[in-house]
C-alpha cells in the first residue's frame, strides 16, 4: 500500500529526513518509535502533504501512486488520514461542518453522492459514541477550546467518519490519561481490518499495550535503524533508545 | 441665516464654501446659536486633513474639492424602499422607521409600543431645551469635525425616547438617494434609553437610485440608569457612496451597551464611536466588523472614556481586506482619575487577503487612575497555514478551506450578537462579499 524509498527532507533549512526506508501492506498496523527529534513527526506530516517540508530525496508510492506528486486534499480523498500531534483550533469553523465537508471531498472523488443532513448526522452521533463524545461538541469550533485530550479525541473521531485505508496517528497517545488512551485504542482498533493499514507515531510502548503493532521501527536521525516485531518495543522500554543506537554503531 | 455669519477668512476649499452656502437657505429655529457656534468653528477649523491624528490613513482632499448641495427630502410616498433593502423581515421586527436623506417619516400616531417617536423638527420647535440636553460639548477634536457640520446643518431627525422593555429589534432604515451628483444629507438620531428600558435598534444605511448623497450621519444614544442598548450600524450601499458617521453613547450607572458596527459596504466608510462611561457598573462592548472588498477604504475610530469606577468595556474589531482596499482601526480607552477598578480590553485582529490591500491597526490607553485592568492587542497577518494545511488534509479544496478560513475569522464576531435574525441577515451579506460566496452559502 505504501512503499517509502531513500526519503529525505528539509524543514527550514535543516535536513530532517535522511533515507527513510519503509513498506505498509493493507491489514498491517506499523509503529515508528524513537526519541525526541528524530523525523517521526516531520516523516507524518511529508506523507500527508505539508508543503512548507522541502523533499530533497527518494520517492513515496501509495497504491501504485506518485504520493509526492499528489497534493495535500487529493491525498486526503485518495484515503491517506494524519491525525495531527497537535491538532490545529479554528474557531468559527463548526467541526460538524468541517467534518461533513471532508467527508463529501471524499465522496465526490469517488464518484459517490454526498451525505444529506440527516444521514450525517446520525452516522457522526453513532461515531461519537464510540469515541465518548458529548453533544456539545456537535455545535463547537473546530478543537475550539478542546483539552488535549479532547483533541485526541476528536482526530480518532474524523477518522472513524473518513475510514481511511491509511491512517497514520502522529502521537495520539500524547497527553491521554488511561481513560481516554483506552478510548482512543478502541477507536483505532475498530477500524483495523485486512484493507486498511495504520501507521503510529509513538514515543512509549504504553500505546502499544492497547493497540497491537505488526512491526515496529526506531527511526533516529532521519533513519529508520531498526525494524522488528512487538518484541522489540518491550525491549526499547527497558533499554532506552540509545541501545539502538550504539548497537548500530558496533 | 446667511446674513449672520461671517466666516473670516472665507473657507478655502470648494466643500467648505458650499457647506457655508448650505447655511444660507436653513430657517432659524430656538438652536440657532449653537448651530452657529458650530459651523463657524467648522469653517475655522476646515476638513480634517492627514495631519489630524485620526485621519492619518483617510485623505479627504478629493472631497473638498466638490462642491455640495442638500439631498432632496422626500418622505414614505415620495419613495417606497425597495423590499431588497430590508435586513429584516416584517415579522421579526418591532417597527422599521424610515429615514430618507435624513428626513424622518413619522409612524401615524408617532408611538411604537414602548418607544415615543419625535421628529427633531418638532422637538427643535417645542421643547429645544430637550434636544440642548443631548447635545455633546461642541469639540474641536478632529474626529469630530463631521459631527461639528452635523449639528449646524441637520434639518430633522428622530428622538426615540425608550420606555419600556422592546421584545423585538427596532430598525432605522437610512436610505440615501439623489437624482444628481454633489449632494450631503445630514441623518441625524437621538436615542434615549429610560431607567430599566431596554431595546436593540438597528441602523441600517441603503442607497437607492442612481446618485448616492454623502452622508453624514450622527446618532446619540443617552442610556439611563440600568437600561440596556444593543445597537447596530449596518453599512450597506454602493460603491459610489461615502459615509461619514459619528456614534456617541453616554451611559449612567448600570447601564449595558452592545454596539456592533458593520461595514459591508460604501466606498469611503468613516465611523467614529465616542462612548463615555460615566457612572459606576455602566458596560459596554463594541464590535466592529470592517469588510475592505474592491476598493473600498474603511476608516474605524473608536473612543471609550472610563470616568466613573468599576466600569467595563470590550471592543472587538476584525478587518478583512481584499482587492485593492484599504481598512483602519483606531481605538483608544481613557481611564480618567478616580475610575478606579475600571476594566477594559481592546482586541483588533486583521486579515489581509490580497498583496494589494492593507490593513492598519492601532490600539491605544491612555490610565490616569490606579487599579485599572486595562488589556490591548493588535495583529494582522495573512490567513495562518497551519489551519489551512488542517483543512486540506482533510480532503477540502484549498479555495473552499480558504473561504472558509476567512469566514471563521469573521464569524466570530457575529456570535455575540442576540438578535438571531439580524445576525442571520448580516451573515448572508457579510458572505456575498467575500471570496468564494457561493461556496460558503452551502456551509450556513
């Protein structure tokens, strides 16, 4: 479904990436763990389209697809989700609105009809059940004066309406009390089947406790250093990052 | 009245000389001193000029090389509003009184249930000492200069005197019409809120007809004690039209104002708010909502005057500006000696949506007292990428996501307005003016 080739980036100046190699098949869930720093969310964010991240390097095929060559919305509607670290708040714009708007984008380039009203609404409240939102949020900004918890939230819930086939989380599990992480695992967890695939951005094997990975990558220094399987988050939690790093070194 | 005056030097500007011969054909009437006292001083002081403080981003010597002559007074008969005009519609309004050029036409009995309606004329006539009452000091402030040629020239008016509590907003349609090029119409508006009352009027200023006069327009609002106004002034006419408005508001103790002040439209828009504070607990909070489109100049002065203590004031501004246009905001708040424990905050947010247009803001305070909380904040910027790149991972098409960026920056301010049916009517304008309309309709 994804396939990640020699990628490099810059962001302001600053080579960020430097070669990531990476492949997600359909029905996989990936998670890419590493320290502070080290290109996880710059990597989330080139995928999904962000221009202001100069690609200096490699190539993104999604599909079959040129991702690289495709912008930001198109990505979106071609099924490609980031759910953002920290998601932007914009008030005045309803979420019921942005939300409806985003999933009829999606529609449209798929040749299906758009949702009426009605039809929306009772899809969004059946969503919004399953991610413990309260009704108000039907009638608030976009993450208008969201906790950070709510904020999660409602990233897992714009992707319970969008159902993406590739959903990549960029530290939803940041800033979640036990609740609200159990919350959020359920979420993504509802959407895990054979055709879709998910990638988590993660700095703790906490998350992974909830959602269980098929591989797991370091990523540091704008590489992917290691990969191997659940076995090896357990392992990073013991003993630290820097294990990776300095058995790359010998 | 002509043979009273005397200006020395005789006024140099083509404007000034027909605002002189203006005077000339006024009957005398029990305000004539002031009148006078007023136009002379106009004429001495002359145009303001970009060397006055507040107008230093607006230049007003194309205007004073016209010449002007009084817009015709015509009356309901003489001219029946178009039905387009209205911003609301029968039902969801308490009355609408029609103003054309500034001449009033009288509801039949002159009362509206809970509100006496006077003609200035008549008050002028029978009880001038009422009208002296509501007249501000004569000032030789140049954010007054306007309000200096309204006094000496205004013919009629209204005084709404509010007596009880209005459960439905009261509107104010201004319309502006004028068979030929070079004429002025000098609105004017007492507004006077009694103890307790409590009313939404809205001024709503249209254009008919071929010509739009300059209006210069002048609405006072004294608020009694515990009374409560939320008052609007909607700028709504043509590109050809120029307004030049002057707001003031007095406030007894415990008294509530909100006023929004709208513009949607006009070529050349000055608005100029004074609201004195002048008892203990009175409140206020403006809004100004300042669309610049095409080439549309806009020019906002705010003036807040704390002078008793615990007072409080909110003033909210948002700028947008397109095309070639060009939107001022100025505010200031003044906290005299002894408001103590006065509360004020000033917030202007612009939004620039084209490398032709400009947005400029300046925030002002002025404490002469102790104890004060006093908060301001200017900013303009372009709209912010972060919400834009939000929207198209979302899969919005990046001129929807724009759109609707710049509505949300607008639409904000639109959430404090209480009259859910005005608020709808100035949203649907509001929207035809910005980039991407029809997109936007479907998101209402």
């Amino acid at each position: 479904m994804l396939k990640i080739t020699d990628l490099s980036a810059r962001v302001a100046g600053k080579d960020i990436l430097k070669g990531v190699n990476l492949e997600v098949n359909a029905g996989e869930i990936h998670a890419i763990m590493g320290p502070n720093g080290s290109g996880k969310s710059t990597l989330a964010q080139v995928l999904a389209g962000r221009e202001d991240y100069e690609i200096t390097g490699g190539s993104v095929t999604y599909e079959g697809r040129d991702l690289l060559a495709m912008p930001a919305e198109e990505r979106a509607r071609a099924g490609l989700f980031l759910g953002f670290q920290y998601p932007v708040e914009i008030p005045g714009v309803n979420n019921v609105y942005l939300l409806k708007a985003a999933l009829n984008a999606k529609r449209k380039a798929a040749g299906e009809p758009e949702v009426d009203a009605y039809e929306f609404l009772t899809l969004i409240r059946q969503k919004m059940k399953v991610m413990h939102m309260s009704e108000s949020f039907l009638t608030r900004g976009v993450n208008e004066g969201f906790s950070g918890g709510e904020k999660k939230r409602n990233e897992i819930l714009q992707m319970l309406v969008l159902e993406p086939k590739l959903a990549i989380l960029d530290e939803t599990d940041s800033g979640l009390d036990i609740d609200a992480l159990k919350v959020v695992a359920a979420g993504v967890n509802s959407l895990n089947d054979p055709k879709r695939a998910i990638v988590l951005v993660t700095h703790y094997q906490r998350l992974l406790d909830y959602i269980v990975p098929d591989r797991i990558h370091v990523l540091s220094g704008g590489r992917i250093m290691k990969s191997g399987d659940r076995s090896l988050a357990h392992e990073l939690e013991r003993r630290g990052y820097d294990w990776v790093l300095e058995s790359q070194v010998a | 009245m002509s043979s009273i005056l005397h200006p020395s030097p005789l006024p140099q500007s083509a404007a000034l000389r027909s605002f002189a011969a203006q005077w000339g054909t006024r009957a005398a009437d029990p305000l004539l001193p002031l009148r006078e006292q007023a136009l002379q001083r106009f004429l001495k002081l002359g145009l303001p000029t970009t060397r006055d403080e507040t107008w230093r981003h607006t230049s007003l010597r194309a205007l004073a090389a016209q010449t002007f002559v009084d817009a015709p007074c015509k009356t309901r008969g003489e001219i029946e509003p178009n039905a387009s005009l209205a911003l609301l519609n029968k039902a969801d309004r308490a009355a609408s009184l029609l103003m054309v050029n500034g001449y009033p036409s009288m509801p039949p009995d002159g009362l509206i249930n809970g509100v006496e309606v006077y003609s200035l004329r008549d008050v002028a006539r029978l009880d001038p000492d009422t009208l002296l009452r509501f007249q501000e000091p004569l000032s030789d402030a140049d954010q007054q200069r306007w309000a200096l040629l309204n006094t000496a020239l205004y013919v009629d008016g209204l005084y709404l005197k509010i007596t009880s509590r209005l459960p439905m907003p009261l509107v104010i349609l201004h319309v502006a019409t004028a068979e030929g090029a070079g004429n002025i119409a000098y609105p004017r508006i007492i507004i006077e809120a009694t103890p307790g009352s409590s009313a939404t009027i809205i001024e709503h200023h249209v254009a008919q007809g071929e010509h739009t006069p300059l209006s210069n327009s002048n609405t006072h609002i004294a608020m009694r004690h515990d009374s409560q106004v939320e008052h609007y002034r909607v700028f709504a006419t043509g590109a050809d039209a120029t307004h030049m408005d002057s707001l003031t508001i007095r406030q007894d103790q415990g008294s509530q104002c909100k006023q929004f002040t709208i513009v949607l439209g006009g070529g050349l828009v000055r608005t100029t708010l004074e609201a004195h504070l002048d008892n203990p607990g009175a409140s206020l909070d403006s809004c100004a909502l300042l669309v610049g489109h095409q080439e549309r100049h806009v020019d906002c002065v705010n003036l807040v005057t704390h002078a008793a203590p615990d007072t409080r004031s909110n003033q909210t501004a948002r700028a947008i500006a397109s095309d070639t246009s060009r939107v001022i905001c100025n505010s200031k708040v003044i906290v005299n000696a002894g408001a103590m424990r006065a509360q004020s905050q000033q917030s202007c947010r612009g939004l620039l949506l084209s490398p032709a247009a400009e947005i400029d803001t300046r925030p002002q305070l002025e404490i002469h007292a102790d104890e004060v909380k006093c908060a301001h904040g200017a900013t303009t910027g372009r709209l912010d990428p972060n919400m834009l790149f939000y929207m198209l991972s979302r899969g919005l098409d990046r001129d929807t996501a724009q759109s609707l960026l710049v509505y949300a920056f607008l639409a904000d301010s639109l959430t404090g307005m209480s009259v859910a049916s005005a608020r709808a009517a100035i949203e649907i304008a509001l929207i035809a003016q910005l980039p991407d309309s029809q997109r936007l309709r479907n998101f209402r």
